[in-house]
C-alpha cells in the first residue's frame, strides 16, 4: 500500500485514511526524512485525526525526480496538493528542516485566507534565528559523522555503500535547503503555534524555540521533552497526547 492519495498527486501520502476525522494533520519530515516515518502516527491517531504525510522528491518512490533546492520552492510545490484539504481542519506538523515547510506553507495558506487551524514546529529554531553551520558543504565522511551526532537513523544506514550512493543526494540536497533558507519578512500567522524541544538538542535551543512566537498573532506554546535532535522516536506517546488535546476539540 502506498498511501498516494490519487494518480496526480505525488506529494502526499494517506496511510490510515480516516474520512470521519474531525481533524486533519499534515505531517512535512526533517531533512533525509520520508514520508513513511510517519505511518506509527497516522495509525494511531485514527480515526479521530486523519494524517496526510508529505513525500518530497528524489528519495523512495519518487527518486527519479531532481531534489528540489529551498525551503521555499519545497513549499510552493506542495501546496497545490494541501488546498484540496485546507479548511478549517487542517493543522501542519514539521520536524526539523519540516518544520520550515510547514511554516512557508502556512505562511502561503494564510496569504490565502485559509489559514491551518495550528502550526506545530518541532526540533527547529525560529526562522529569524535560522543557522548555517556549512554541514551540506561537507565531505561524505563528515557529512555522516554529523548526522551521527543527531542521532539519525539514516547515519547508520549510509555505512552501506550502495545506500550512501542512493541517499547522499536527497540528504544533501535537503540540508542545503534547511541550512540556507532565510526568513523573508511577509505574512505571519494568526493560528496558535506549538514548538517542540528536546532538551539535549544540538540543534535548537529553547531561546530559539521560543522566538517562534513572534511568527503569530495567535496563542504560542513551547514544549520540552527528554532526549535529542530525534525526541519525537522515544518521546511519542507525550507527543500524540499533545496533538490529540490541540486538535480533538
């Protein structure tokens, strides 16, 4: 089973379809990331929350297709597929370098006048406190080596050579994407936004966590769980409870 929602929609994946939902969660995964790591959550969620998982290019079914190279051109070729189901049930989940898509896709949403019913950003700094640290621009061996310290599953993986062969593009391709992008001043939001923290991550702290509520007009909250860059594999039962309580209203 694929989870593709039709023929002409390649970006979205309906794991556990839950046409009864009362509410819809579109799920963008970090950098690396695919849309199947987020098939445990569509299962449990249903049938209350209906999971739409995004599957960007160049990885997995779609890696024939070229990666694409910003935050902002990821966004834009997404939305298309989110309109059909923008209404006042949708709410967008990012993890990481998602997180910065799920923004720009809120941001365009809003621009809109369909506006998410929330925004959770997990395990990324604010937009204006957005970091290079050059990590796209490394050596193989490196490159792996910082993936290593996130704790990502992929770093394991890539030990193998002919999956290093087949998952360096998309990896690299998506952290430039994360590491580069910059905050254009534009629309904001006017729906709740809820960051998500651990507290051992390398990757944000929760000052720049906490600076995502100057993204909203609307209700901010910031939450902190054990664990590191990857708290959401071990902390994911407090984390559905969270999102269960926003949305099931």
């Amino acid at each position: 089973m694929t989870g593709i929602t039709d023929d002409t929609d390649r970006w979205l994946r309906r794991f556990r379809p839950s046409p009864d939902a009362t509410a819809r969660l579109a799920c963008f995964p970090y950098a690396g990331g695919a849309a199947p790591y987020f098939v445990p959550v569509a299962k449990m969620l249903a049938p209350s929350i209906d999971v739409l998982a995004v599957q960007y290019p160049g990885r997995q079914d779609r890696r024939g297709e070229d990666c694409l190279g910003s935050v902002e051109e990821i966004a834009e070729q997404v939305l298309p597929g989110l309109r059909r189901w923008a209404d006042d049930s949708l709410a967008l989940f990012g993890h990481s370098m998602g997180a910065s898509v799920a923004f720009e896709v809120a941001r365009r949403l809003e621009a809109e006048g369909t506006p998410p019913r929330a925004l959770f950003v997990s395990g990324r700094p604010a937009p204006t406190r957005n970091r290079d640290e050059g990590i796209h621009s490394l050596g193989d061996d490196a490159f792996i080596a910082e993936l290593r310290k996130l704790g990502a599953a992929a770093a394991a993986a890539l030990a193998d050579e002919e999956l290093r062969r087949m998952a360096m593009p998309s990896l690299r391709a998506d952290y430039r994407a994360a590491e580069t992008y910059t905050y254009r001043p534009g629309t904001d939001l006017t729906c709740p936004v809820h960051a998500l923290i651990g507290v051992d991550d390398p990757v944000v702290t929760e000052d720049e966590a906490q600076d995502w509520q100057h993204r909203t007009s609307g209700p901010f909250t910031l939450h902190k769980y054990p664990g590191g860059h990857f708290y959401l594999d071990t902390e994911t039962d407090d984390v559905l409870a969270l999102l269960r309580r926003t949305l099931e209203v």
